[in-house]
C-alpha cells in the first residue's frame, strides 16, 4: 500500500509536469522521457540478508517550454519501482526557469540565471552531484565561464539522494516514517578557463555543505558513548565539509601517430569537521564525542586515448588516490583522532562494478579498452555494438582503516584490497532502444577480509532502455 505521502509525491510529479503542458500552447515545446530497467544478480555473503537479485523500474519524463524570447521553463520527473525489496518512489527532478540573455557588449556573450529545482555538481565530478531547491547564476564568455549556485536538500525525497554521509542520514534511509532526504544547504562557485597554453582547459570550484539537522537531535560535542545507547538516543553528529577543487584537461600532443589523446588531472583539498570519539580524562569512561576538523584530500589522473578509425577503439588508464584515516573503525563518522584525515565527498561516485568502492581511504588503479567489433559490418544493427573490458586494483590509502565496504576489516593491516576485471556490451539497435550487460569478477585478499565475506564476487546486470 502506497503512504499518503507517497502519493503526494506522485500527484505533485504529475502537477510539476502539468504545469509545462498547460503552458504548452505559448511556443513550441520538447517534451519526452524514457523507461529503464536494471535487473542485477550478485553473490552475498554467507548469512547475508541482502537480496541475491535486484530489480528496478525507473520512468523519466521531461517537458521544455520556451516563454517568449528569454525565458524557458525546464521539468523532468521520475517514479522508481524497486521490486526485492518493494519500493515505489516519484519526485520532481528539475523544475527551474531559466532566464537567458545576450547582452552583445564587452566581453560578456551570455547571461543565464535559473530558479527553482537544479542540479549542483563539481567539475571533475567526485564531490558532489546532488539536485537542491535554489537558484543558480552563469556568466560566460568566449574563453571562460563564471557560475554560482546554491540550494536546499531538505525537500527531495530520500530515494532520489544518495547524500548519506552521516550516521543519522544512514538510519533515516532506513526509516519508513522519514520521507525526505538529508536537510543541507549546498553551495558552489566555479570558474572555467578554456583554451590556455597548449589548448589545456582549467577548472575551479570551491564546494561546501552545511548540515542543518537540530543540534538537539543528534550527539553533543561532551556526550559520553554508554548514555546515549543507555538513553536510546542516536549515535552521530552533524558533518560541515568544504572543497577546493582544481582541473586541467585537454589533448597531449602525439606527433604522427594516429588518434588523439587526452587527459585529466585533478586535485581537491576537503576541509570541515566531523563528530569523532576521542580520548578524553574528564568523564567516567575515558572518551566522548568532539568535533574534530577535516583535512583529506583526493588527486586524480587519468589517459584516454581515441583512435576512431580502428573499430572506434577507445583506451585508458588511470589513477585516484583519496585520503583515509588508520583510526577510523567505521567508514561513516569513525574518526578516533584529533584530526580526521578521511576524504569526504558529498555524494560517492563508485569505481567498478561489483566492489564499487566510494572516495575515501582508497586507492584506485584502472585501465580499460572499448572497441565496436563490427562496426564494419553492413548491417545497421550489428555495428552499434560497443564492447569493453576493465580492470581494477584496489588499495587502502592510509594502509588499514575503513572502507566503503563492510566486506574489508578496519582493523586488518592490509593495504592491497583486491581486483576487478569487467565485462560490458551495450547494443543500440534503434536510435531510441538500447540494452547493455555488465559482468563483473572481484577477487579479493583475504587477509583484508572481514568475517564471513566472500573472496570472489560475481555480479551480472542487465539493463534496457526505450527513450520516447
């Protein structure tokens, strides 16, 4: 049975829509949307709960409507139906409208400011991809470009936000009472520069969040670990980060040889603080919550190679490195030292299919090859087939320490994780229909293993979509 709230939100996703097509009648207007389905078969620990298959519906619809000459107003929403376990969720993606001027003078080409429901997301896209209720600002000229943008989470519904980068975020995921997602203010401002020395593009973002729960809802700075489970109350803090961010991509230069090749080079400094257990001599059990500051730190560097004429091969490797904290016993709020040394993002961003390990104490070495194996036949089905094979090996950056996954033990000292070898095919028939197979081997070192996790994982996705 559907919750009264969840109905809400599916009558204000028709609503949200509705309103763009009784606009409609003003100008010309783009409208569509596309159904997806994921059905995922995974290995599971032994004793685990975790469903052994997975499968979810997704359905998009957008709707853009140009107002007169400057304005556009722009809507997308989606309803979600997972099946193992049963959950069916809607909610407006975006709704904004977009005001865009041409002022033709100086240097300034164009003026773009949006208000309503946007997407915030970073340049080198490992900090933060979230959608907020705010407004943003773009200035751009024929080199450059200048944005500001900021927002509110609190009015999105928990199943379209995977920001759950507290302990108390992780329990209201959990709740069935709770409907909408983490309550934060997001804020970014960046500034592109484009064909520098060589044709290198430079990117620069300062990114940061505010937690705006109750601070009498959650542990107080002084709390003593036994009376809040003695109490009942929730374990964890609120969590303020903040990130510099800095980018250089574009071509290298290759002489004669064929094809072209690229890179990206990436750095971002995390700052912040964080509700951590630590030592302290002036209550009864040795140790209480304090907020601690946040230094942590990810770099990013990445090879891509294109050599479209070979059967569209396409090649790269690459590595990530984010910081980690040896005293972290868990992954979410673990800190046990005066200062936490754990790269946070706002929002993870996985590497590989079957470990899939998130930002934070984690090393991440890839290298990866794409070819279409038919692209030379005559058949206009047959060479939409995009293949590809990668593979990954996984390190504990600070050595031992938490992980994104609860498979790793904190308290081993094995720095090597184990690797990954993926297999994909995607095959696009038709210009609107496509379909894709995702086959993914994890073998792990088990001396980095937690109890009862597996030493080989295996998992296989399928995934299909019919755009309209």
């Amino acid at each position: 049975m559907i919750s009264t709230v969840r109905r809400f939100s599916l009558v204000a996703l028709v609503l949200a829509l509705g309103v763009g097509m009784a606009l409609s009648g003003v100008s010309a207007l783009d409208w569509g949307g596309s159904l997806t389905t994921v059905n995922t078969v995974q290995t599971r620990p032994e004793g685990s709960d975790d469903p052994l298959f997975t499968n979810t519906e997704r359905l998009t619809l957008y709707l853009n409507v140009p107002l007169g000459a400057r304005y556009t107003l722009e809507t997308q929403g989606a309803a979600r139906l997972d099946a193992n376990p049963l959950l069916l969720a809607a909610d407006v993606e975006r709704f904004y409208l977009q005001r865009t001027r041409n002022p033709q003078q100086g240097n300034l080409s164009e003026f773009v400011t949006r208000l309503g429901r946007l997407t915030i997301a970073d340049p080198a896209g490992v900090v933060v991809r979230q959608t907020v209720d705010g407004a943003a600002l773009v200035l751009r000229y024929p080199r450059a470009e200048v944005g500001m943008s900021a927002g509110y989470t609190g009015f999105i519904n928990k199943e379209f936000t995977s920001a759950t980068m507290t302990l108390r975020d992780s329990t209201d995921q959990e709740d069935d009472d709770i409907y909408f997602g983490p309550a934060r203010v997001v804020g970014q401002g960046r500034v592109i520069l484009r064909n520098l020395l060589a044709q290198q593009t430079l990117s620069t973002a300062l990114t940061f969040q505010n937690d705006l729960r109750d601070p009498e809802k959650v542990a107080q700075a002084g709390d003593e670990q036994i009376e809040l489970l003695q109490a009942g109350r929730e374990l964890g803090g609120l969590l303020d980060t903040q990130y510099i961010q800095l980018m250089v991509d574009g071509p290298i230069p290759i002489g004669t040889m064929p094809g072209q090749l690229f890179h990206e080079t990436a750095y971002v400094l995390n700052f912040g603080r964080t509700l951590s257990l630590v030592d302290d001599d002036t209550v009864p059990s040795g140790s209480s919550y304090q907020y601690k500051p946040i230094r942590g730190h990810l770099a990013k560097v990445s090879l891509n190679y294109f050599l479209p004429d070979l059967l569209g091969t396409y090649a790269g490797l690459g590595v990530m490195f984010s910081s980690g904290d040896s005293s972290y016993l868990s992954f979410t709020e673990g800190n046990r030292s005066d200062v936490s040394t754990m790269f946070t993002p706002m929002t993870p961003t996985a590497s590989g299919v079957v470990f899939a390990a998130n930002p934070g104490n984690i090393t991440v070495l890839e290298v990866f090859y794409s070819l279409r194996p038919l692209e030379n036949e005559n058949s206009p089905f047959l060479n939409t087939l995009q293949t590809q094979v990668a593979w990954y090996s996984f390190f504990r950056s600070a050595g031992s320490g938490a992980v994104s996954s609860s498979d790793i033990d904190p308290a081993s000292s094995a720095t090597y994780i184990g690797s990954e070898v993926d297999l994909i095919a995607r095959f696009r028939p038709y210009s609107d229909f496509g379909f894709g197979v995702s086959t993914g081997l994890f073998f792990a070192n088990g001396s980095a293993l937690a109890e009862g996790a597996n030493d080989v994982d295996v998992l296989v996705r399928l995934d299909a979509s019919l755009s309209f």
